[in-house]
C-alpha cells in the first residue's frame, strides 16, 4: 500500500498532548498516562482512529492505546481528537515488532488488530500481525486472561490466522465469516472505516478471537 507523505505530519505529532513521545520509559506505569488506573486495551494498527475513538468513548472505564507505524495515517487521529478529546486515549507512533519493548508483562488486558496487511507474499509470513511470531510477541505483554481480537474481510489472511493460532500455542475461543450475520459474535460490534467500506461492498467480514 502506497501511503502519501503529508508534509508536518511528524512534527504534529511530536506536539501532540494526545501521543505519547519515548513509549518506552512508560513500560509498567502506563496507568500514570491516564486520569483513572483502569484496564488497559491497544489497538495494534489503527489507521485513523474511528475504531479506538469509538470504543473509548463507549467504555470510559476503560484505557485505550492506539498504536499506528505511519505518521501520516496518525495525524488524521490525532485531528478527530482535537475535536473530540477523549481522557482514556492516547496514541503511539511505532512498529508492533517493538510492544514488548513499551510493555510489561501482562500489562495489557486485551489486544484488537482491525484490517491488518495481508502481506500476501508468503516470504513475509512472519510480518503478519496474526502470524506466530506476533502472537510470542503478544504473549509477553497480555495478561493471563487476555485475549486477542482480529477481524479482517481477507479470506486468505484468516485462514492463515485460524491456522497460526494452535501453531503458537494459543487456543481459538471463536471465530465467523460472516461476522455482521452471527448474532453473537456481533453484538456490540464497532465498526472500522475498513469494514463500513468493505461490508458496504458486500464483503463479509471476518472475525476471531484467541487467548492462551
């Protein structure tokens, strides 16, 4: 995916109340960041933020962290917040590949990927966020009983997800296809910029759940 460049994105960021610069010196007191020591959510990938924006605004009992590698898709975050601030969210600006770097152990309660890259060559399998790798990776900073969750409208990307999963020693607790027709799974779903378009288009979307 080719992302265009947004000139001062970077330095938008760099000033922004509302991203946390040196993720790393928070490791084990993220709950300083916030108003209320609450339990903590991340959104690994999170694009431009309708989905964390959403779901913190529903759950103010709740810390939210955004994570975003591209600068330029964070800055359309960061301008939603500025219009609409919200106490229990705060973003960051990095690789995923680092969490354990910017995490204690079990100091996140739960873990959501929404529309991740397929990185479809199988060369680049392990950059995935579903792939076995990332799942060592967020073995180190999940609590006990936390859980992820993904969803996807990349047939091909959740099959491999569903298959991953018991490869890294995690345990499927549910899983759809067709997600906005299980009355179960969802309930109370929020949707992404992704899914509105992708679900619009007729696309099913996909969905999972996992935990050790």
């Amino acid at each position: 995916m080719r992302l265009r460049n947004i000139p001062g994105a970077d330095n938008a960021i760099a000033q922004s109340s509302y991203c946390i610069k040196e993720p790393e010196t928070h490791k084990g007191i993220w709950q300083e960041v916030f108003p209320s020591s609450q339990p903590l959510h991340i959104e690994i990938g999170m694009g431009k933020g309708r989905f964390i924006m959403d779901l913190a605004a529903a759950n103010p009992d709740i810390n939210y962290i955004g994570i975003e590698r591209y600068s330029s898709v964070l800055l359309r975050a960061l301008q939603k917040m500025e219009l609409s601030p919200l106490p229990n969210l705060k973003f960051i600006c990095m690789d995923a590949a680092d969490i354990a770097d910017v995490f204690a152990p079990e100091e996140v309660a739960r873990i959501y990927l929404n529309f991740s890259d397929p990185w479809p060559k199988d060369r680049h399998a392990k950059r995935r966020l579903t792939s076995r790798q990332f799942f060592a990776r967020y073995d180190l900073v999940l609590a006990k009983k936390g859980r992820v969750e993904f969803k996807t409208d990349n047939q091909d990307l959740f099959t491999f997800s569903l298959e991953e999963i018991p490869e890294a020693g995690w345990h499927l607790d549910a899983s759809t296809r067709d997600l906005h027709h299980d009355p179960i799974l969802n309930e109370g779903n929020i949707m992404t910029e992704y899914e509105e378009k992708f679900s619009s288009l007729g696309n099913p979307i996909c969905k999972l759940i996992a935990s050790r």
